[in-house]
C-alpha cells in the first residue's frame, strides 16, 4: 500500500505541514486558499507564497462573479513558479484559469460517478476529475477503465455530506440566543448520529460521523492521477498510521450500492 506514496496528495492545514509529509515521502500537496474554500482549514495567498515545493490550489467555494475577479487578481499575485494546477468546484473557475500554464481539475464533490460525464468534462479542457467517494468499487473501477484521463480517487478522510451557503450555526445562535461553537457536532433524529459541522465564513459543512476508508482502492493503478486524502479533522500523525496500519474499518460506499428507489433494492 504504502508503495503507492508518489501518487498520493493530501490538503495541509498549515506549510509546516509540507517537511512532515516530506519526510513520510508523500510529495504532492492541495493547498486550500483563504477565502476560497468550505470545510476546509485554510491558508492565506502569503503563506502560500512562501512555499518552495510544487503544490496545487484547492478553491471549492460557489462564486460570484466577484468572487471570480477577486480569485484572478490573487492569481495575479501568487507566485506561479511551484503553482502546478488548481482543484475547483465553480465552473466559472476555469474561465479564470483557462490561459494560465496550470493544470485544471474539476473537483465536483459527489457528481462525478460515470465516465461519460468525466469524458464530457475532459473533453472541455479540464485536465483530471475527482472521482465520487460515494460510489462502489466496481463502479470506481468501470470508471477507470474508461477515462480518457488520469483521475483522482478519493481514499481517505470524513465525507462532506451537505454544503450551504448560509451560516447555519450562527443563524441558530441568532434565532435562540445560543453560544454555540461553529466546529461542533449535530445530532440526527432519526439515526441518532453525532454529525460533525463546520461553519465557515462562507458556508456550513456537514461531514458523516465515520472516517471513509477507501484505501483498497491503491490497488488499482490504472488511469490515476491522484489518490485524495481529505485531512479535515484529523492530525497528520493519524494519517500516516492509517496509511501504515489501515486499522479503520469504514469503507464507505465501496461495498454498498446507494439505494436511489425501492426498485433499487433487489438489483
């Protein structure tokens, strides 16, 4: 598994973080970019530019269109030389980037689960696509057998479940004059389950309560750019044990079939 390490890239929470992955000899980086980013922690265009290793930007915010010309100018002045491409969720995004000498990937969360509709976004001058992580394995793997690009396969990390433009916490704070912090938990009725949440200037993000553990997926080589591992909430230490121990038994999606209608149930 661990063989698989040049192909892996995990988002930092801080450049620091750059020297520990390093020495773990995981070498590709996503950098989430203040301002542009949801249920992500963030790093400001500085510090960004005080990286001196190839990294890529992670900006998943919906736009405006001056959100669109703020990004610009801030691509402006980042410092291009170790910049390799920009993850993105806004298509408006790459219009941004579309002359910039940066690989583009379009990273729509939870939509990219056929080849047909990756093939029709490569087709467009998107470089790669981030793969659902809310698919089976066999689904993943008729995939990968059909791109016309290398993609990149989620395999680590809490699933973002739902993302909202409002502050939800803060508006629940407001409505029944509560203190509540906005990095907490909520429980669902029904299941009962402690959902984390995160609230961020720009928006609120649910995560499912389990750590998916899609590592067996490292298996499978072919037409994969990236394997993805979402740090959010967890240390880089807990990372590399993971990786090292695959002790997590959450697989997430790969060995259950979303159920969309009752018809579903029986295929």
């Amino acid at each position: 598994m661990m063989s698989m390490k040049n192909k892996l890239i995990i988002n930092i929470k801080e450049i620091d973080e750059i020297e520990y992955y390093k020495e773990k000899g995981i070498y590709n980086y996503l950098v989430p970019l203040k301002d542009f980013c949801v249920g992500y922690d963030t790093i400001d265009v500085n510090n960004i530019n005080k990286i001196d290793v190839n990294y890529y930007l992670l900006v998943n915010r919906i736009m405006t269109f001056k959100d669109l010309e703020k990004l610009r100018s801030i691509l402006n002045y980042i410092n291009l030389k170790y910049l390799k491409g920009v993850f993105f969720e806004d298509l408006g995004v790459l219009e941004i980037i579309k002359d910039l000498d940066l690989e583009k990937i379009y990273f729509p969360n939870h939509f990219a689960t056929n080849y047909l509709s990756i093939n029709g976004f490569l087709d467009k001058g998107i470089d790669s696509v981030v793969v659902s992580n809310e698919i089976t394995k066999e689904e993943v793997e008729i995939i990968l057998d059909n791109v016309s690009e290398n993609v990149v396969i989620p395999v680590l990390g809490y699933n973002q479940i739902m993302y909202s433009r409002r502050n939800l916490i803060t508006n629940y704070n407001k409505e029944y004059n509560l203190n509540t912090s906005l990095n907490n938990k909520i429980t669902e009725q029904i299941t009962k389950k402690q959902l984390p949440i995160l609230e961020q200037e720009y928006g609120t993000v649910i995560f499912d309560e389990n750590i998916y553990n899609n590592l067996e997926l490292l298996k499978n080589t072919k037409n994969v750019k990236f394997y993805l591992i979402n740090s959010t909430f967890l240390t880089k230490e807990d990372i590399i044990s993971y990786l090292n121990s695959n002790s997590l038994n959450n697989n997430g999606f790969l060995t259950r079939k979303t159920i969309y209608k009752i018809g579903d149930i029986n295929e």
